[in-house]
C-alpha cells in the first residue's frame, strides 16, 4: 500500500481542516462586517477543499477530489465577484457594510 | 308537414332571442314586424295544424322528434301534442297572443323598453305554447315554470319604480308554493305509473283498479290543484295576481287574465280523466272555486284602480271555470277559458287606452265622462261588459250559464255563491263602465288632452270585441236549443276514449235557473250603473253608511296583513334567527374567523424568529445541519 501520506497523517490535515471551517463559521456568525463575514466563507471554503485534496492523496491520488477542488476554487471566485458587488451595492443604498443593518425582510 | 310544426313553439323563440340580442340595433319598427310577425306565422302553423287534427284519426296529431330523458325506467319523449284541447288552447295563446302584440306596439311605442318588452312577451308566448302542446308532464311543467319566469319579468317590468318588482316578486313565490304541489303530483303520478308522457298516463287510468289507486290519484290530483291554484290565482293563493297589474296593461290581458292564468285549468282539463277519478278533489275544486268567485268579486266592488278592479273580476272568473271544473263540467270550464280569454283582454285592452288617454291616470275617480272622447274604446268595451256580465246572447252568457247550471247539480248551494257572484260582477263592471265614461269629467285637464288611440291599438280592440260577442255561439247549452258543440268537439280530449268520464245524468230546471241568474245580473248592473252615473255622491253617502263592510273590502279582508302576521312575520323571524345565529355566530365566527385568528397568533409567534439578520439566519441553519447529523449518526 503506497497510499499513505508523504508528509504527515491524514488526520492531521482533517484537523487543519476542520479548524478552519470552524474559525471561518466563528467569524461568520459573529463579525457584523460584511467583508469579514465573507473572508469567513472563504475559510471554510478553503477547509473543504483541504479535506477534499487530503482524501484524494490518501486514496491514491484520486482525480475526482481534485477536479472537485478545482470547480470550489471556480465556484468562490464567481461567489466572490457576485458577492462583492452586492456589498458594494448595499454600501451605496445605505452606506453601510454592517449585515445587522441590511434587515429590510424582516419588515 | 308535421316536422314543420315544431316551429310553432319556436318561432317565438327565435324572436325573443333575435329582439332580445340586437334589439336595440334593430330599431323599434323592425322589432315590432318581428315581434308582432313571428307569434302571427306561429297562429298560422297553429292554424293549419288545428284542421289537420280535426280530419286525423282520433282527432290528434303527435309530433315526436327525440328521447328527451333515458335514466332507468324513465323514458320522457320530446312531442308536441294536437288535440282538440291543445290545438284550441294553442290558437288563443297565438291569435290573442298576435292581437295582444300588435295592441303593444301601440302601447309601448314611447317606452324605453321596447325591445326588451318585445323579447320578454315572445318569450312567454314560447313557454305558453311548450305548456299547452307538450305531449309529458316535464314539458308541461317547463312551460309552467318558463311562463311563471316571464310573468315575473313582465311584472318587473318597470324595474326602476319601488312596486313593480315587489309585486314581480310576490308573484314569483306565491307560484313557488303552487309549483311544489304540481312537482310532488308529477312524481305521485310516476311513482305510481312509472311514466310521465300524458298519452300513457291517461291510458293507464283507465286500467286502475279502484281500491288500489284511488288513494294515489286522490292525493295527485290534491297536489296537482295545489299547483293550479297558484298559477291560476285561486285562495289562497290569490294574492299575487291584484299585484301584478304593476306590469304594463298589454301584459296583463295576455298574461294575467286570457292565457297563463288559465293554465290551471288547461292543465286540469288536460288530465281530466284523472280527476274524474278523483271525486274528493273534484268537490275540493269546486267549493275553493265557487268561494274564489264570490270572495274575489265582493273585493272588486269597492276598488279604485281601475286594473285591480279587472285583476279581482279575472280572480272571480278564474273560480268559476274551477267551479265548472269541480262540478265534473270539464268542458263547460274550458269553454268559459275561452270566451274569458276574449272578453277579459278586451277589458284590459281597453282599460290600457283609457289609461294612456289619461296620461297613465289608473284612478277611476278621477275618470268620467270619457264616452265621446274615446268612442271606439267605449264601444268595444261596453260590448265586453255585456259579455262578461252574461247578457243574454253574449257569449260570457252562454259559458257561465252552463257552468252555473253544472253547479246546481252539484250542490245548490254552490249555484247560489254564483249567483251572488255573478251579481257582484255586474255591479262592478257597471260601475266601472260609468264611473270612466259617464258623468262630468272628474279630472278636467286630463280630460282635455285625452284621445282616441292609434289604429294598432284600436283595431285589435275591434277584432277582440267581434269575438267577445260571437264565440259564445260555438257552444250553446242543450237548455237553449243548442248542442253544446264546444263540449262534443272537446270530447276526445278529456275522455281519452274512456266512457265513464261522461257525467249521464243532466236534469234540472236550467231555464229557470238561467231566468233567475240573468234576471238578478241585469238588475245588479242596473244598480251598479245607476248608482255612478252621475258621480261618487251616492257610492260615498252609502260607504259612510256601512262603514266596517266598506273597509274590510277595502282593505281586502286584510289577507295580505294576515298572512304578513302569520306567515311572512314568523318566516322572516327565523330567518333573522338563522342569520344572526346560525350565520354571524356559527359559519362566520366558529368556522371561519376563529381558526383564522388561531393562525394569525401562531404566525406572530413564529414571526418572532425573522429578524432579517443573515447572521440569526446562518445559526439557524448551523443548528440545524447539527441536528440532522446528531439524528443521522447518534
């Protein structure tokens, strides 16, 4: 079996992994600012993406974990681009960026 | 030929369907040649189809097209029927009905409404011939039904006054009530039966074995008067006929007093061998008539309207062709259907150009002295009075006499209500005749402008006027010499080739009989005539002196207020009732705003939960991607 992990064990990286997911989460749920919030869904992306390259090296280089790394990297650069313009957006409507503030469903 | 004469019904269809669609593009002389032409062609088909009933076999022609309803052993054939009854009857409903419309083109000329009069009376003139040429009772009862419709339009017609379509409307329940008693007879008949078509029915009678259907019959029959006595304004439920002279004065000659009042007594006629069956109900028929007449002529006397006082004479009439039926004289009934039907539209037509000369003026005391203003209506109209008064040789003379005479055999005491009846009659048609066109003229200004009406209107009045005279010929009584022809050639219609519906016994001293009842008729219009010649002095110096009697039958007998107290009052309480329990209360509080306000709490409740913060939102679903992991994989 010559699928083991060149540097390191496989848990070590689930457990880069999930960190980041839950410091991207933490920052989610509790900053206020919008482009924090999104630098916290950036994280968790990228704690996906960690998992996902880290399973496909222990299976044996496995090219569907790659390819599916490379469609999130493609996905949060659009996610990115979209949402970045709906922050600009709501900071010219109500020169704002906190997301507490952007409540208009709840009227 | 015979597939042609369905058009008899439908050409009038046609008209009311064309008038009433384009009826204001067609413009109004268009649609009088159409309205007044189409009922004309439909006399004419009418006309041709009578002689050729006369010459056919049995006297009778069946037209029958398709299988108009096929559920289980019901089997109702869509035909029309020609007869001696049903062609007779079709050719009044079409010749009158011709003559009525072309009087209403005069009539109505100025009207708004003309179109729409026109499509509702072509209407009617469709339903009425459904009702007298259908060959089953469910024919019969949709022309029942159609004719009760345009009745109520008709009456209605003045929708924007406050009276007319109350009074459209009382007509229209008052013959609900009736119709419930012809729908329950029609299905004692099938379920007996087991077949609707007329032809069958009758023929099935006479296989009857007494003991087991002569209960049965009894209560059809019972049932069947029910409904005829709310068509034909009999007590009780007379009420809504006065009413109905809110409607224009054409519509109340064709409808409300020569055809669809008699549709009653058209029916009954029609399924005479079954009440001949009947002896319970014929007597029932006869004493509710012979009551009706005298009760309805007594009202009469004291009226001011002049259309009430007529609406109350065909009220009477209508109890004597029911006393004539009651006293087994079918024959003799529908005879006096048919003179009625001439004489009383001739009234009414007359009474419509004496109200249009006074410019819509309906009070008789405000008439008078009209005679030589208007002297083709005056002349028709005192030749109607002598034929409804039953002046010797006039034709009212000739039908109520055989029906007075038929009444004696039955029960002397029914021949005296006619009697007494037939006395009120005179006296008010006198005073009627002298009070619009004797004496000093009582509104002067009216009086000026009055004049006589155009040809339309007085050339129907003349033909009406002939027939009002001569008709009484066709059937003489056996008393006078005559032979009753009327009553021979109606024969194969109401026995239906059964022998036991001929009454064999005639005796009775008819001439003296006749004598007695002509004499007191005579010396009653005398009265009537002498005591309004000269003015109302005389009529208000004898109200004061019997004033209880003067108000009771000026209030009617106060049958409207009693049966406002005891019927209308307790309805409208219950309804009131069901409304503010069972509706306010019930459907709309507990069924419907109750679980509507539970929803609304447990919305505000959840709405708690939106706060519109995408944070709030990313731990909900955090919590919840939690919880369906703890679930999966506890």
């Amino acid at each position: 079996m010559n699928c083991a992990l060149v540097h390191g064990s496989l848990q070590g990286y689930i457990l880069v992994a999930l960190l980041l997911f839950v410091i991207g989460l933490a920052t989610v749920l509790i900053r206020r600012s919008l482009l924090i919030q999104f630098m916290g869904i950036e994280l968790m992306l990228n704690a996906a993406n960690v998992a996902l390259l880290a399973f496909a090296r222990y299976r044996g280089g496995d090219v569907q974990g790659t390819v599916f790394y490379l469609f999130i990297i493609a996905v949060a650069a659009c996610e990115a681009a979209v949402g970045l313009a709906l922050v600009v957006a709501l900071f010219r409507l109500r020169h704002t960026t906190d997301s507490d503030r952007a409540d208009a469903l709840r009227q | 030929m015979h597939a042609t004469y369905w058009l008899i019904p439908l050409l009038p269809l046609l008209g009311a369907g064309l008038i009433g669609l384009l009826g204001r593009k067609l413009g109004k002389p268009t649609v009088a040649v159409l309205g007044v032409g189409v009922v004309a062609l439909a006399f004419g088909l009418t006309l041709h189809a009578f002689l050729a009933a006369g010459s056919a076999p049995d006297h009778r022609i069946e037209t029958l097209s398709f299988t108009w309803m096929s559920t289980g052993n019901l089997q109702v054939p869509m035909g029309l029927v020609f007869d001696p009854l049903s062609a007779l009857m079709a050719l009044v409903v079409t010749g009158i009905g011709a003559l009525i419309h072309l009087y209403s083109v005069g009539y109505m000329w100025e009207d708004e409404g003309f179109a729409r009069y026109f499509a509702y009376l072509n209407l009617f003139i469709f339903f009425m011939l459904c009702l007298v040429l259908g060959n089953s009772l469910p024919l019969l009862f949709v022309g029942w039904e159609g004719v009760g419709l345009c009745s109520y339009l008709l009456i209605g017609f003045y929708f924007e006054t406050d009276y007319a379509p109350a009074a459209g409307l009382k007509a229209f329940l008052t013959n609900r009530v009736g119709d419930l008693g012809v729908l329950i007879g029609m299905m004692a008949l099938f379920a007996h039966f087991g077949t609707l078509t007329i032809a069958n029915l009758l023929r099935q009678v006479g296989h009857l074995s007494p003991e087991v259907g002569f209960g049965v019959l009894t209560f059809a029959t019972l049932m069947l008067f029910v409904g005829a006595c709310g068509k034909s304004a009999q007590i009780p439920l007379y009420i809504w006929l006065p009413d109905a002279m809110a409607g224009p004065t054409p519509v109340s000659a064709l409808i409300h007093a020569a055809t669809m009042v008699t549709a009653g007594i058209f029916m009954i006629c029609r399924l005479a061998p079954l009440f001949q069956l009947a002896p319970i109900t014929l007597t029932t028929i006869a004493w509710v008539g012979g009551i009706t007449a005298l009760f309805a002529a007594t009202i009469g006397l004291v009226q001011r309207d002049i259309k009430k006082v007529l609406a109350y004479s065909t009220v009477s009439q209508l109890g004597y062709m029911f006393m004539g039926l009651g006293a087994g004289g079918f024959s003799a009934g529908f005879f006096h259907v048919f003179t009625h039907a001439w004489f009383k539209a001739l009234l009414f037509l007359g009474a419509g150009s004496v109200i249009l000369a006074m410019h819509h003026e309906q009070d008789l005391f405000r008439m008078g002295g009209l005679r030589s203003k208007l002297p083709i209506t005056f002349w028709t109209m005192l030749l109607a009075t002598l034929a409804i008064m039953g002046f010797p040789g006039f034709s009212g003379f000739f039908s109520k006499d055989e029906i007075l005479y038929l009444a004696y055999l039955k029960h002397p005491a029914l021949w005296i209500i006619g009697v007494l009846g037939a006395c009120c009659t005179s006296f008010y048609m006198w005073r009627l005749m002298a009070l619009t066109f004797w004496g000093e003229p009582r509104d002067h200004h009216a009086f000026e402008h009055a004049q006589e009406s155009p040809w339309t209107m007085t050339l129907p009045l003349a033909v009406l006027a002939v027939g009002s005279v001569l008709v009484g010929y066709l059937g003489v009584p056996e008393a006078f010499g005559g032979h009753f022809a009327i009553g021979r050639f109606l024969e194969p219609s109401l026995t239906f080739g059964q022998a036991h519906a001929h009454a064999g016994h005639r005796e009775g001293p008819a001439i003296l009989l006749a004598l007695v009842s002509t004499v007191l008729g005579l010396g009653f219009g005398l009265f009537g005539f002498l005591s309004y010649r000269s003015g109302l002095a005389v009529a208000e110096a004898r109200g004061a002196r019997f004033p209880l009697l003067h108000r009771i039958l000026l209030n009617k007998y106060y049958v409207d207020e009693g049966i406002e107290l005891c019927i209308l009052g307790p309805t409208r309480a219950l309804g009131r009732f069901l409304w503010q329990v069972g509706d306010v209360i019930i459907v709309d509080g507990i069924g419907v705003n109750l679980p509507a306000a539970l929803t609304r709490l447990a919305g505000d409740l959840v709405s708690l939960f939106q706060t519109g913060r995408v944070r709030n939102y990313a731990l909900g679903m955090v919590l919840g991607t939690l919880a369906i992991l703890w679930i999966f994989f506890k």
